[in-house]
C-alpha cells in the first residue's frame, strides 16, 4: 500500500511546496496549478509580519492531501490557523491532529506543515478546486542597516511573499502589503501587487528600507553578527 507521505499533495507562502511521491501505474497522471494565491500582509508597530494567505488550486489524479514548506532562515514563524472554503463560499477552520483523518494539518517539522484532502477511498481528483486559507505570523523580518547620529533608524524588510518550489504555475498572484504608521517607506503606508502568471520556480520577494519612526524598542529584528 502506497505511504500516506508518498501520497501528499504539493501546496506552497514567506514560503515553498515540492512534490512528493509517484503516481502507481494504471492511475490518471497528476497535475496541479494554482487558479490563484491571494496573500494579504501588514506589518505591525513591533516589527511582527501578520498574513493571510489563500490558495485556489485545481487538482487532477490521486493526491491526497497538501504540503506547505516554509522557507529556512532567520524569520521565526508563528502558525494560527488553518481553513477550507466551504460550498457556500464560507470558511470553517482546520483541527490540528491527524493527518489520517480529513481536513485535519499538523507540522511534521518546524517548516512542514501537511494536511490530508482526500481519503484513500474517496473518487481522484478531476480538474477539482479546493480553497485553503492560512494564517500565520512572522517575526524578524526586519533587520536593522542604518541609526543616524539624531537616532533615527533605518530597516531592510526583506521577505518572499510566494513560494518558488512548486510544480505548478500561479495563473494571479494578488498581495496587499500594509504598514503600521510607525513605519514609513517613502510617502505609501502600503502597496499592491499583481502579477499573472507566475511560472514554477519564480515568486515575488519585496525588499524595501522602511524608516522607524516610533519612540518605543523592541527586539523583533535581525541582528547580522558584527
């Protein structure tokens, strides 16, 4: 009997999703894409990342299940929650638990989340669309690269907003980034931005210097060794 991990759907945020497992002989080839990754992102007073990301992807074949493999590096993550949209266009949250049991996720690892989208016995998929929406946290997305001598201090904020290792292409991108006012880059407290499509492999990484201009301190940034 094929492995429940043999069997995992690729799915991909900060961060990134890889396939896993072959199709057995006699089953309909697999395939993926990504109808649309919609990533809503606000950077709060405290440096702190929050997003919402929702995945529309289109599925054929006998996957079973998703993978989200947030990226290595120095942002530490905080995950929420998860949810599937429902028929009537609502979205009911995800139990943590058992990935033998459906609509339920846990991390395998401290960067692999998983979750289970079809039993073993249930139909393949045939051109389905499943929406999943995840919420999670980051923190030391900043790092801090320039402190005037009138203590002003100045911030890369530099984050990959879509993951690149997936199999699939991204036929729309939409991102909402939003600023706390105590953050100022240039004159906008935020942008949008849409690309269509997004090949396998390629994402979108913002990388901008943002101004403090708060009056508290707070330690949510990164430090680079001296």
């Amino acid at each position: 009997m094929r492995s429940f991990t043999q069997a995992w759907l690729v799915s991909a945020w900060l961060l990134a999703l890889v396939s896993i497992g072959l199709a057995a002989p006699g089953v309909a080839q697999r395939a993926l894409y990504w109808e649309r990754v919609d990533v809503e992102a606000r950077l709060d007073e405290a440096g702190v990342l929050h997003i919402r990301e929702v995945q529309t992807m289109v599925l054929s074949g006998d996957w079973n299940g998703g993978e989200r493999r947030f990226q290595p590096g120095t942002a530490r993550l905080q995950f929420d929650r998860m949810s599937k949209q429902q028929p009537d266009g609502s979205f009911r949250e995800m139990r943590q638990g058992d990935l033998d049991v459906l609509d339920q996720w846990r991390f395998t690892d401290g960067l692999t989340l998983r979750w289970r989208g079809r039993r073993p016995t249930d139909p393949e998929f045939d051109q389905t669309r499943l929406v999943y929406a995840l919420e999670y946290r980051m923190s030391d997305v900043l790092q801090e690269v320039e402190r005037s001598a009138a203590g002003q201090r100045q911030f890369l904020f530099d984050h990959q907003f879509l993951f690149t290792e997936r199999s699939g292409r991204v036929e729309h991108l939409h991102l909402e980034v939003a600023y706390d006012p105590v953050w100022q880059s240039g004159s906008r407290s935020g942008f949008v931005v849409d690309r269509t499509p997004v090949p396998p492999g390629e994402g979108y990484r913002l990388s901008e210097k943002l101004v403090y201009r708060g009056d508290g301190d707070f330690a949510l940034v990164h430090v680079p060794p001296a």
